[in-house]
C-alpha cells in the first residue's frame, strides 16, 4: 500500500507539472498551435490540403489536379483572422485563376506573428500592423509590409431580454436604439438596467424593462473586440481614459467573457438580461436580436448588410496612403461600427510565381469575389476604393 | 526464491537464466534508467524554458506584484513589457472553483465508494463502476458544452437562484444576488463531476485493502455497519482519501476547456460565488491565440506560477498524511 500511495503521488504530482507546463511551453512558439487547418480544408476540397506540404516547400511547384490550377499559377500558403474564414474558404473553392490556397484560421495575432515570422505566404488580421511591428517588418525582410484591405465587416451589440421584445413591439418600434455612450455605459456598468434616463431619451416611446443587464465580452483576443473598442473609444471619453482599445481590452468588473463569437452567443442568448457584442454575420445567423446604432448624422442605424457597406464609403478620403485606417465618424445611412479585414502582403522577396499567383487571387476576391461576400454578410470593397486596392495589390513583390 | 537470481524465478520453465538474458540485463536496466531520467529531463526542460521566456514579465512586475496585481492589461510590445499583469484575479479563480469543487467531490466520492465496496448488492457493484469510470472517460470538451448548454441552464442557475435569494444569500456576499450561468459556480461544479471517478476509484481501491481481520473484529464486537465504516474504514484509509483528493485537485487546477467555457472569463473577480471571474488555465487558452508577444510572456509567467502552486499542494498533502500517521499511528496506507 506504500508503494501504492507513493505511485499515486509521484503520477498525481508529475501529470499536475503536465498540466500546468504543457499548455504554456507550446505558448512560446505559435508554430507549435497552428493546426494544419485539416478541418477547414476537408470542407473545400481535398485537393487542397493535398498541395499544402508542396507549397510550403517549392511555392512555385504545382500539382494537377481537379481544381483547374492554371498552368503558371502556385499555391499560397496563408494564416489569420477566424473572422475572414467562412468568406475566405468560398474564395478559395471558387476564385477563377483557380489559385490553391491553405489558410489557417489561428486569429489575427497569430496571423501577424507568422506573417513576420515569413512562414506564410501571406497574413490576415483585422487590425494594422502597429509602427513597431511595421519598423520590424522592413528590418525582417528589408522591404515594406502592404496592407490590403479586402472586405469590411461590422460589429453589432445584441441582447437577449424577452420584456424588452415585447416592449418593443407593443411601441411599434424595430430594434431598441443606442448610441455611443449608452453602449460605453452599459459596459463601463454605469448603465444597469434598460430604463435608465439615458436609454429611455432615445427611445421615448417605448415602455423600457427594468431587466439587469449583464455584459458579455470576448474572452479572446480578437478583432471584433477591437473593432468595438475602437469604436467606443473614439465616441466616448470616459471609455478612452478608463478602457481605451485594443484587440483585448481590461474589461470592468461586472462584466463577463465568452470565447469566440460563438462564446458570446452562446452568453447572450441564454443569460437573461445579458448584453453581447458580435460579429454582424453571426447575430443574423443565429437571429440574436440586434440593436439599431446613432450614427455621426444623429440617424439610428440597423445594422445590415447595405448598411456596414454604407459606413466606409463615409470616409474614403480620410483613408491613408498605407491603409493602416480605423472607420470613425460613421455618418449618413451607414452602421457606425464597422472594421476593415487586411491581407498582409510583402513588397519584395517572392519568387514570382508565388507573387503572380497571390495577386491574381487578391485582385480576383477584391473585384469579382464581392458576391460571395456579400452572401455571407460582409460588405465587400467596392467603387473609388477598390481601384486604390487594386494599385496596392500591384505594389506587391515591386520592390527590388 | 531460489538461490539463482532473483531477477528469474526458476519456476517457471521458460524464464530460466541464459547467457543472452544475462547481457541483455544491463542493457534492460540501462533502458529502464533512461526511461525514468527522460520524465526529469522533459520536466527541468520545460521549467526552464518557460521561466526564461516568462522572465521579463517577472523582472518587471516583481514576483509578489505579479502575484498580488489585481489589473490584468496586455500591452503591444514585441520587445520589451509596456502592459500591466497582475495575476491575482486568476490564482485566485482557479484556487477559489478548485477547493470548491474538492468540497463537493470527495464527501460525494467517499459515499460512492462506500456505497460499492459495501453496501450495494453485488449485482449492482460492476455496474455502477463501469458507470463511474466511463464518466471518467468522457473529454473535457464534452463536459463543456453539456455544462454549457444544459447542467448550467437546468440545474446550476436554479440552484443558484434559490440559494442567493434565501436568508443565506442575503446575508453573505460570498452567496448573494446577482445569480449568472458564467460562475465560479457553474466552473466548480463541472469540475466536480470531472474529478469525481478519479477520487472514487481511488477510495475504492483504499477501502478495499483495510484488512478483513480489522473490519471481522468490529462486527463481531457489535458494531453496526454504519460504525465500522466510519470508525474502522474510513480512518484507517485517511492517507489514501488524501492521496485520491491529490490527485483530484490536480485534475481541477489544470483543468482548461471545461473551466474556460463556464467560469465566465472576465480577468476580473468577484467575492461572490455565483458571479463570472477567471482562471489561470482559462485565460492562458483563451487569449494566448491572438496574444501579443509581450502577452505571451505574461501568461507563461501564468503558467510557471500555476506550477508553483501545484507543487505547493502537493507537498502540503504529503505533509498532512506524514503528520496524521504520526498521531494516529497504524495506519495501513502511507
């Protein structure tokens, strides 16, 4: 029995150094997470993840195979954003030059850390590289990283209060209407329950509950949290000096975390009272009921489709040369809180095909990819700035 | 044994000494050695590299700092530490659902041993083990969305509620309003039901190896069946219950999907029991994917306190069971 109690010690206290080790030492190397995207492949084609060890190996090597890969094209190796992935995986089945791509859906940080890492043809992120990433961008390869922004998503607020649906219908009225400071102060948990001054002046004719809200947050790092924050920081003072943004934010007490937009989902509609924010494509999946948003103009906004599409139009002109953007002052018909997805590309070092072949698919997704996107609820790049794209597409492996 | 080497009994034909086994036992033994010394090496090998990498995070805030914060804010850097990493809401999530799942798990687990090794007929005992050690089988992303979308719903947030609004709730914070399905609560209880077959085999095993002699004796001198098993068997099986309650809260510290899933996740606590909070597994899977690099360090230095705290646990039991042998004396496990 001794012997026994000891086993049972040594395997208890050997399996808890497993435990709390083994998660974390993977952590050093963002190699060692990125899964070789199996699942997502298995959904397109298989002939995909068939190519997948070649185009890391020989980028300009190509298989025959039932795709219909042009004869000069190669395939291309990419990793990022979860939120690109659905868009993403349709572009890559479909797009017309027949380009092979692996994409590995690990996130935007992810995305960036193999970007500069040039383990990967090309990255995806939902936020820019920031000055210091961009100054080690050109010491890594000696040349530039080009953003290229290709489809704009929004985030919405959502919630689940069955009082506050009848409220709404009983009043005639679409969708509870917030602005910027109300959402600040319903997540700063200065705002408690939906009958407070401030929500009820702009919604007069509604008989609002008295439900405690809850706020759900990402647990993860994550665009849309940056897209959210960005958004409430710019709107609002008191958010920018307690809160401020960023992919993952110090949230206040009382609020509450769900991983993925799934997480929040899965928060916002069981936890009565509970106030989301989510991806716009997953709240009109899941029929989450949504709020309608105050833009610039004073004009509420149900978020839509035409909507998030209207929202970077506002602001074509105050976008920069290098598109590292954030869409602020939303006005006219548009949803004011909208996000840009970029690709991340290099401006020198390809072999050429790999070159020619990421920009036959970029400049295919940008130009005739928009149907797709808007199938699945992005909001594709479109008019005056889509000719602006397709000039940074062309910067691509430029330089000498 | 024979007056050959121990190593082979001789009484079995096909054992018996050869040359050829007399040069392979060196090189078995050198094998064993190796096998053995590689658990240590990977073991130092990984508390060395995380320690190194999660240096910087340590230097910075100081180790009673990175303890004690209470603010956890990631920064941007690739280079160097601009954020501020106060590790305390998670140890003290993580401690906080583990001690309470340990609370539900072993009275439970002691009377389900019990219930098998004694009392239940026998044509019910092999199946209620193979029940037990299914339950042990099952993948902790699987409890997850069962907790998820079901126990939390059915049976934890009712419970909830009517405890936070009985006389109890009112007048505790630890218990009070408001009630939410992302709670220590809902976290504690999943692990629960997660360490509850590894404790129970364990108590099992213990119970079933207090002597017949031991147990015949209290019969014979009157002792109901309710007497023997608290007076006889169960103390005599102290350091084994400890040594399964190890083992059990091993499982609940590192626990991480399951945790990540239901404790709500807000890098924040909260005194209460039934509010979200987080813990050190939870926020280590949930934001390591999209961390920045001067995050990843933070949550590393996570990590290597988590092993910290668990070698700490460990200890402290072997501890308690030295201790209670010494006082109690004659106990059959050590």
């Amino acid at each position: 029995m001794r012997m026994f109690t000891r086993s049972v010690a040594a395997i208890a206290a050997l399996s808890l150094l497993a435990a709390a080790c083994g998660g974390d030492d993977t952590a050093g190397d963002p190699l060692a997470q990125s899964e070789p995207a199996g699942d997502e492949t298995d959904d397109t084609d298989d002939d995909v993840e068939g190519e997948e060890e070649g185009a890391e190996d020989e980028p300009g090597e190509l298989g025959d195979d039932a795709v219909g890969v042009d004869e000069e094209s190669a395939d291309l190796l990419g990793a990022g954003a979860t939120f690109i992935t659905p868009l993403m995986l349709e572009w890559i089945r479909d797009n017309e030059p027949g380009i092979n791509v692996n994409y590995q859906s690990i996130g935007s940080g992810g995305g960036i850390a193999q970007f500069l890492e040039e383990t990967v043809d090309f990255g995806s992120s939902e936020r820019y590289l920031t000055d210091e990433e961009v100054a080690d961008a050109e010491e890594i390869r000696g040349c530039e990283a080009i953003h290229i922004p290709d489809a704009f998503g929004a985030v919405v607020p959502a919630y689940n209060d069955p009082d506050l649906d009848a409220a709404l219908e009983a009043a005639g009225q679409d969708a509870i209407v917030l602005d910027a400071d109300t959402i600040a102060g319903i997540y700063l948990t200065e705002i408690t329950s939906w009958d407070d001054p401030a929500i009820a002046e702009l919604n007069p004719d509604v008989e609002l509950p008295s439900t405690a809200l809850i706020p759900v947050h990402r647990s993860d790092g994550s665009g849309t949290t940056y897209i959210f924050t960005t958004y409430l920081d710019d709107e609002n003072e008191q958010w920018a000096e307690e809160i401020g943004n960023g992919s993952e934010v110090d949230w206040p007490a009382g609020t509450i975390g769900g991983n993925g937009n799934e997480g929040v989902a899965a928060e916002t509609q069981q936890q009565p009272g509970a106030v989301g924010y989510l991806s716009i494509a997953y709240a009109i999946e899941n029929d989450i009921p949504m709020a309608a948003v105050l833009n610039a103009d004073g004009n509420a906004i149900h978020p839509s489709v035409e909507s998030v599409a209207e929202g970077p139009q506002t602001i074509l002109d105050d976008i920069p040369e290098d598109f590292r953007y954030d869409i602020l002052g939303v006005g006219g018909e548009g949803f004011p809180i909208v996000g840009t997805h970029w690709i991340l590309a290099w401006e020198c070092g390809y072999e050429d095909a790999t070159a020619d072949a990421l920009k036959d698919f970029l400049r295919w997704a940008v130009t005739d990819g928009d149907d797709l996107a808007e199938d699945l609820l992005y909001s594709p790049v479109g008019g005056d700035f889509e000719g602006r794209v397709l000039d940074e597409i062309e910067r691509i492996n430029s330089a000498e | 044994m024979s007056s050959t080497s121990t190593a082979f009994a001789p009484t079995h034909r096909g054992l018996r000494g050869s040359a050829r086994g007399r040069r392979a036992d060196p090189l078995f033994r050198a094998m064993l050695v190796l096998a053995a010394s590689s658990v240590l090496l990977i073991l130092a090998a990984m508390i060395v590299r995380t320690s190194i990498e999660a240096s910087p995070v340590f230097a910075s805030e100081g180790i009673f700092g990175f303890v004690t914060g209470q603010e956890w804010s990631v920064g941007t850097s690739r280079s160097e530490v601009t954020g501020t990493y106060g590790a305390f809401p998670f140890i003290y999530g993580t401690l906080k659902i583990s001690f309470i799942a340990i609370l539900l798990a072993v009275p439970t687990s002691i009377g389900i041993a019990l219930f098998t090794n004694e009392v239940a007929p026998a044509w019910l005992r092999k199946p209620l083990i193979y029940t037990i050690d299914t339950l042990a089988m099952v993948p902790s992303v699987v409890y997850a969305l069962v907790g998820l979308y079901f126990f939390r719903v059915v049976f934890w947030g009712p419970m909830g509620e009517l405890v936070a609004g009985s006389p109890l709730g009112e007048a505790t914070t630890f218990f009070g309003p408001p009630v939410l399905l992302a709670s220590y609560w809902s976290a504690a209880n999943i692990l629960t039901i997660m360490i509850l077959p590894i404790i129970t085999a364990i108590c099992r095993d213990v119970f079933a190896q207090v002597p017949a002699d031991e147990r015949n004796a209290a019969f014979a001198m009157g002792a109901t069946r309710w007497e023997v098993m608290s007076r006889v068997i169960v103390p005599q099986s102290f350091s084994g219950i400890v040594g399964g309650t190890m083992l059990g809260l091993g499982r609940a510290l590192g626990e991480t999907l399951a945790v990540a899933v239901l404790i709500g996740s807000s890098q924040r606590w909260a005194p209460q029991l039934f509010f979200g909070g987080d813990s050190m597994t939870a926020v280590i899977a949930n934001t390591f994917a999209d961390a920045h690099p001067e995050a990843v360090w933070a949550l590393l230095a996570i990590g290597v306190t988590l092993f910290f705290i668990t070698m700490s646990v460990n200890i402290a039991a072997r501890l308690i069971v030295a201790r209670v042998n010494r006082r109690v004396g004659g106990s059959v496990v050590a």
